[in-house]
C-alpha cells in the first residue's frame, strides 16, 4: 500500500490523489483535470507523480476508458526525463511500469485516429522509451517552428515547416523572418534512426502530414547568413539533447 499522506504532489500533501484517480476512472473530466495539476503541474515531477504511475498503466490498459491515463502518464514520463527530479532511484523503480506503458502505448498507435490523438499517443510512446527529445520535438507541422545554430557560422536560424512554408530564417524581432531559404527535404527511403522509425510509423498509419513534416525535420536546411547545409535534426539535437545525465556525450559535439 502507497502511504499518499507521505507523499508530495505540486501542491502540498498527495492524501487525495488516490480519490481522484477513482474519480477519474468513472470519466469525471474535473478530477482528470485536477490529476494534471497535482501530478504533471506544468511539467513539474512529485513524488506522488512517480507513486501514481502503476495505477495509470492499470487504468491505461482498458481500451475503451484509459486513454486519459496513458495521456497523464506520458506527461510524467516526460517530466522524468526533462528535470532534476532527485528521485532517480524512485524512477528506476518504475522501469517495469514504464515498459509496460510502452506495450500499451505502442498497441494503440493504429491506422484511422485523429491527428491530435495520434500525436499524443506517439509522444508519449517515445517519453516511455526515454527519448525526451524528439517527444518534444514532434508536432503536428500545422506550423512548427524550431531554432537551431548554424554548425558553420553559429547564426541562429529559425526552421519553419508547416502550412506557410518549409523554410530556413533569421529571426528579426521588428521584420520577421527574414532570408527565408527553402528546406531540403529529405527522401523517405534515405531517413535513418528516429527519422526512419517515426516516418514509418507515420505512414502505415496514414498519418500523411506528420510523415511529410518529418522528410523535413529530418532533412537539411541551408543557412542563410553562411550559405552552408546542415541537417536539421542533428542541428536541433546538439543544441538541445544535452540532457543533465548525458553530458558526456554532448560535449564530444561541442569541439570543433
Ligand atoms: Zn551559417
């Protein structure tokens, strides 16, 4: 048995986390709402959130009634992996649940859902699989914008892709984006890694606008201050993977 009395949510004592999650199971939207601010409060990870996480993967395994669960617990996975929680060997704890949560999840992702549902699901799949940074970085390329350094010049270069065009800027406060160069899609049979694996994902699925956003994100981009290519997602993962337990890795990228 969990002691919730012992436990903090963001915003004191968890006593009543358990009552709300029953309350949540019987589709009371107030009480799913109320979870989120106790237990993902803007990103902020508790240990109530982290307690609450084998009851969500039981919730989230029902089919027809458990997308809320699978939805807040994708929202706590990515707040693990995003902050110093100091509760590492808590989370360690929570291997099991998480790799259940990726069953689930994964078991969901079908052909014939809506788009935001669609998006949700596969975020929360990769914050289960402990890859923050494209469950940050994916987006429904309506109109994403992303920020990236030019490898060559260190200009910081805005990336759009989305409905008003695929293409590569400087930034200017008072004129826009300004020197806009077209992006450099890449083709489907040439991605690799994350690329591939979420563009395939994307396609069997007849998600056609996430898989036609990611040729993109996944491709190059010129710069348009120095002229020279670069690829986008390496770009944006150098600037922002260096998560805190991986630091060795980012400062190998860092030397010229
Ligand atoms: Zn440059």
């Amino acid at each position: 048995m969990i002691d919730w009395s012992a436990l903090n949510d963001a915003y004191g004592p968890a006593d009543a986390i358990p009552e709300m999650i029953e309350r949540a199971v019987y589709g009371d939207q107030n009480a799913i709402d109320d979870l989120w601010h106790h237990l993902c409060h803007q990103g902020t990870i508790t240990s109530a959130s982290i307690a609450a996480l084998p009851r969500l993967a039981d919730i989230a395994e029902n089919p027809s009634s458990g997308e809320w669960a699978l939805d807040l617990a994708g929202g706590i996975a990515a707040g693990l992996l995003q902050r110093h929680h100091g509760a590492d060997e808590e989370v360690a704890r929570q291997g099991p649940v998480l790799a259940r949560l990726r069953t689930t999840a994964t078991a969901r992702l079908a052909p014939g859902l809506p788009e935001p549902a669609y998006l949700g699901l596969l975020r929360s799949l990769l914050a289960f699989e402990g890859r923050p940074l494209w469950h940050t970085a994916l987006d429904d390329f309506a109109d994403a914008f992303y920020t990236v350094v030019c490898p060559h010049c260190r200009a910081s270069v805005t990336i759009a892709i989305g409905q008003y065009g695929c293409y590569s800027s400087l930034r200017d406060w008072d004129l826009g984006d300004i020197h806009q160069v077209p992006l450099r899609p890449n083709r489907p049979d040439n991605l690799t890694g994350a690329g591939q694996a979420l563009h395939d994902l994307a396609e069997r699925d007849g998600q056609t606008r996430l898989a036609w956003g990611l040729t993109y994100l996944f491709g190059r981009a010129e710069c348009p201050d120095c002229g020279s290519l670069f690829e986008i997602a390496e770009e944006y993962e150098a600037g922002n993977a260096p998560s805190p337990w991986d630091f060795g890795r980012s400062h190998a990228r860092d030397t010229p």
